[in-house]
C-alpha cells in the first residue's frame, strides 16, 4: 500500500486524501491502482454511503499525472507509459460510474490528472483556492483522463477554448463553464467534510453550504468564444482570432506556442467526443497517448517546461501547415496491442 495516498472511513463517508503534497499531490501509477481498488471496496461496503476526495497541504487538490516519470519511462523505452495510462483511464471510468455518491473537495490547483479524479464525478465542490486547467498542448500531449468528454459538454465552444489554450479558471469561471457543482470557502471545507460524513442527504449537505462565486469573467467573451472555436480545424481558429478582438488576437498569440500537432490531435478529439460516452472517449485518448509515445513533442514539451525550464519547445512539425491529415489520422489508429479494455 503507498503512503502517496491515504483511505479512512470518518462516520458514513470514506474519506481519500491524495497525499503528495510535495508533489502537488501529482498522480502515479500505484495512487491510480489504490485509488480503483478502493472504490470497488467501499462500492459493496454499506457502512459508507459517500466518498468523499481531497488533496493534503495548502496548495493542491492534484496537480496532474506524474509526467517528468512518464518522460523518463518513455526515453528508456519500458512499458510503464502504457500501464500508466490504461490504470489511469480505468479508474477515471470507474469514478464516473461508482454506483454511490462520490464528492471531490477541489480546495487549490486542479489541472490535468486532477481533474479526472473530479470532473467526472456528480459532486464537485470548488473554493476561492480552486485553479483549473487542462494545459496538455502546451507539452505535446492531449487533454485526457476522460478531458475530452469533459470538456465536449461545456457550453458553447467553452470547452474546445481550454482544451486549446489551456486557461486557467478560478472558481466563478469552474462554475460557468461546469467544472463545479457547488461553491464554498475554503476555511468551510472541514466542516463540510463533517457534514457529509453525518450521512445525510448529499446533495442537501452541500446546498447547505453553497455560496454564490461572484460574476465569471467567461460570460463576458463567452460570444467570442463560441464565435473563434466554432470552426473544425486549428487554422480557421487562428485565422477567426487574428481578425477578432484585443482579447481574441491574445488567444492566438497563445495558441502560437502550442505543440501544432497536439493542437490539431486535440481538436477533432474534442469534436468526435460529442455525443460519445466517458468510456468511448477515454478508449480513444488511449490512442492518442499510446501514439504520442511514439512520437518528438511531449518529450521536447516537458523537456522546455519541467526538465530544463527554458520554456522554448522546439516543436516538430513547427508549423500547422506540416501537421497532415494522414499525419493525425495515424493518431487515431487502435494501437498495435489493441485498444484499451475495461
């Protein structure tokens, strides 16, 4: 059993608490395998009617996979970029499918990893700490843990803007785009946390506690946003933003340094997960990442940002246009051991 994270029953809940506050809680393999044996567990135990998710330390609910691990499996060819991800993706379904209710305490940052230990989850409580986002372009990869299907139901083209640029959200905007269900302070978390674990009524607990987040600062350019996202390939979205507003030519600017693959990969992943189901889309986002192994950017990404943090990828294809469609298609291929099971 890893310390990495730590399971307690408190009352009618189990309690999780992602325990690597070092590391921003950043998820590994033995935390996604612990946290899916758990949940089976605690599934057929009618001593716990809810489960309650949450990260140690001030700063992080969970910060994401452990990527600079994954960049070293990678470059030394072993199979756990595979495992990791197909261990990852399974206990991201079976959030979105455990049959009780399951409340994740996003108290700090929320990107990547973290968010699919959330997002798919019915109750997802946000505080003025809260800070999401789904950064995967800017270091050559996808956004993934079921992201795409997160994001697909967004409003309007919400979704297809941060899984593009990466924005970050605070909490007014995780209530507008969805990301939250509830809003609360953080110096309130304890106490809910006790409340829930009374064993009442779920969602009854947590309207008890709701407080309004304020005015999201999404609603204002959320007309840009469906207008400049709208379009189906990467180029009609930069052209649409170079003609737009102050705001929309800074998205370009964004959109600028990003991985041009991970761009055009990420886009029709976003388009085909609409109307697709959690386990369909975390099937193909197994493609895209068993594809990208293979591939220069997200070595070259986290190389620039968290190994020699001098910022500048040299990405490969550097430019859209060099990005072909039988290139993407490739992506989207079942890989040669076959796609993810369940």
């Amino acid at each position: 059993m890893t310390d990495d994270i730590v399971f307690e029953k408190r009352g009618r809940a189990g309690l999780m608490t992602l325990n690597r506050p070092q590391a921003l809680n950043a998820l590994n393999r033995e935390m996604c395998l612990a946290l899916h044996r758990q949940l089976n567990a605690w599934s057929v135990d009618d001593t716990v009617s809810v489960v309650i998710i949450r990260g140690a330390g001030e700063k992080a609910f969970c910060a994401g996979g452990d990527v600079v691990g994954l960049y070293h499996s990678g470059k030394e060819g072993t199979s756990e970029w595979e495992g990791f991800f197909a261990d990852e993706y399974r206990m991201n379904l079976a959030i979105g499918t455990f049959p009780k209710p399951y409340v994740a305490l996003v108290d700090g940052f929320s990107m990547g990893g973290g968010v699919g230990v959330s997002v798919h989850a019915p109750y997802r409580v946000v505080t003025e700490k809260t800070l999401f986002a789904m950064p995967e372009t800017g270091i050559g990869l996808i956004p993934d843990v079921g992201g795409t299907h997160a994001l697909a139901q967004m409003p309007g083209e919400v979704g297809t803007y941060l899984g593009l640029t990466g924005a970050r959200l605070k909490a007014a905007d995780c209530m507008y785009a969805g990301y939250g269900t509830h809003h609360c302070t953080s110096a309130q978390i304890v106490a809910l946390t006790d409340a829930l674990a009374e064993g009442g009524d779920v969602a009854q607990t947590l309207n008890a506690f709701h407080s309004d987040a304020g005015p999201a600062p999404l609603e204002a350019v959320r007309d840009e946003i469906d207008r400049h996202f709208a379009f189906d390939t990467v180029e009609a979205i930069m052209e649409s933003l170079s003609l737009g507003s102050d705001w929309a030519v800074a998205q370009r600017d964004v959109l600028m340094k990003m991985s041009p693959t991970s761009m055009k990969i990420s886009l029709r992943a976003l388009r085909e997960a609409r109307g697709d189901d959690l386990a369909g889309c975390l099937r193909r986002e197994y493609r895209l990442v068993s594809a990208i192994k293979s591939g220069h950017d997200f070595f070259e990404g986290i190389r620039a940002q968290l190994i020699d943090k001098d910022k500048s990828p040299r990405w490969r294809p550097a430019a859209l246009r060099d990005v072909t469609e039988e290139m993407v298609d490739g992506y989207f291929a079942p890989p040669a051991w076959g796609d993810l099971s369940f």
